[in-house]
C-alpha cells in the first residue's frame, strides 16, 4: 500500500470541487448516478460496508459513500499520482480512507490492496480507457475479490444502440448547452489539468502523470478506440461469463450507464 503526500496548506477541497465541476461539464448528471451507485451499495452491503474504490481519482465516489454511509470504510486506488495527491490532501486524517498506487493492468495489482476480499467495488468514467482483454480479466479479478453477495459498481461511456435517432438528439442538446457553457468560464480536460500543472503543490506529482500516462494537454486523437467496448450488453454478458452471478443496467442516460453485478 501506498499514500502519496500532500502539502498541508493548500486548499484541497477547492481542487476537488474544482474536479467535480470539471467532469460535470461533460455530465451533467453525474450527481444522479452517483446516488443510485451509493444506494445500491446500501441495499447490498448494509451501512458500514468496506468499499473499494477503483481509479479512485480524486476520490469524488468515497467523498458520495463516506457522506451517505458514515460506518464505511474506503480503499481508494489509482495510478495517476496527482490526482491521488488531491484526494489524499481531500481525505487526510479520515482513517476511513486509505490509498493505494496500482496499474490496473499489472497481473499482481491486488497485492498492493491492504484487503483481500470486499463487500463493493465501485468505480465511474475510468474504466472506458481500458482495451477489450485487460477489460475482461479485470472483470474477473473483481469477481475474486468480493465476498459472496458482493456487488461491483461501474458508471461508465456505455451506450444503447438499439436506438440511433433518439441518441444522436440527445448528444447535440448536450454539445449545445456544452458549447454555452463554456463561453460563460467552464473549464474542459485540458484547461483543468493546465491549471494542476500551474499550482506549485501539484507540479511535481502532475510531471509524473505527464510522463507516465501523456498530457491531457495535448490534443486527443480522432475517432474511437476499437478495441474499447461501448455497447451495455457487452458488459453484461463479460461480467456474467467471468464469474458474476447477476448483472444488470440500473441506471442510464443518452450516452451513459451504471452496470450492476452481483457476486
């Protein structure tokens, strides 16, 4: 287990509002998923559940459990050192909370978790950065680490295509209120991680993501990733077939849904 240290005088709360209205900007429901996430955690492992929380970020989900659940305890766990610098700096002397640096694609990963098993796994918008295979063994690696009757959590870009038209609409009024938002002072990925790289307290941890993940700066390539799955139904049935005993859509929106599979 790792923890990466903060600087004790900078605002960290500010940074990780400053997160959520960044990602709200591409979301604008992510408070709506968020809450049916939290409540499916309840309705599954009760009020002092032990949580998992998969490329943790800034810790924005712990930060929605620890407010909803005060008895659980959390296990954040990321790669990327800066935003794992904010949420310690958000979350220090919460001993609910602990942290853990791991490359979800290492094989051996879970050896850096300071628990074996889990009532929940919860994670949103991360794991889509994931290829087809690592995707899938990493279903099932979650698979091993609940306890019977434990649930995994995933709130992620994954569509229904069955309905084109309706989804196309939808997509052009968010890129409208998008565009307008931006024109009144929103910030986008880029601009974000700009100013992270600008705040002395985070330079240094931000290289690093720099050189170990690229920079958000930089312009993203055209196009999907092909080998990146999007439909729901994917995911429903990898889940199922690498050792969930239910899986099921609870929650959706135009272009994203929260995937629930229970143990």
């Amino acid at each position: 287990m790792t923890s990466t240290p903060a600087s004790t005088s900078t605002d960290w709360q500010q940074w990780q509002t400053s997160w959520d209205r960044q990602q709200e900007w591409y979301m604008p429901d992510r408070e709506e998923r968020f809450r049916v996430m939290t409540d499916a955690v309840e309705a599954v492992a009760g009020r002092t559940p032990l949580v998992l929380d998969l490329a943790c970020g800034t810790g924005s989900i712990t930060a929605r459990v620890l407010r909803a659940l005060p008895g659980a305890r959390t296990v954040c766990v990321d790669i990327d050192p800066a935003l794992l610098t904010i949420a310690c700096g958000h979350f220090a002397g919460d001993d609910r909370v602990t942290f853990a640096e791991a490359d979800l694609t290492d094989r051996d990963w879970t050896a850096r978790l300071p628990h074996t098993t889990f009532d929940a796994v919860v994670t949103a918008t991360a794991l889509h950065w994931l290829d087809t295979e690592p995707l899938r063994r990493l279903f099932g690696t979650l698979a091993g680490l609940l306890r019977e009757g434990g649930v995994f959590l995933n709130a992620d870009h994954m569509y229904d295509e069955s309905a084109p038209r309706l989804n196309s609409a939808m997509n052009a009024l968010l890129t409208t209120r998008q565009e307008r938002q931006r024109a009144e002072g929103a910030l986008d990925w880029a601009d974000w991680w700009g100013r992270v790289a600008d705040d002395p307290a985070l330079a240094e941890p931000a290289a690093r993501r720099f050189a170990l993940l690229g920079d958000p700066r930089e312009p993203r390539l055209a196009g999907a990733r092909p080998d990146r799955p999007t439909s729901v139904q994917w995911h429903l049935d990898t889940l199922r077939a690498q050792g969930f005993g239910e899986a099921r859509q609870i929650w959706c929106s135009a272009s994203d849904s929260l995937v629930a599979a229970l143990r």
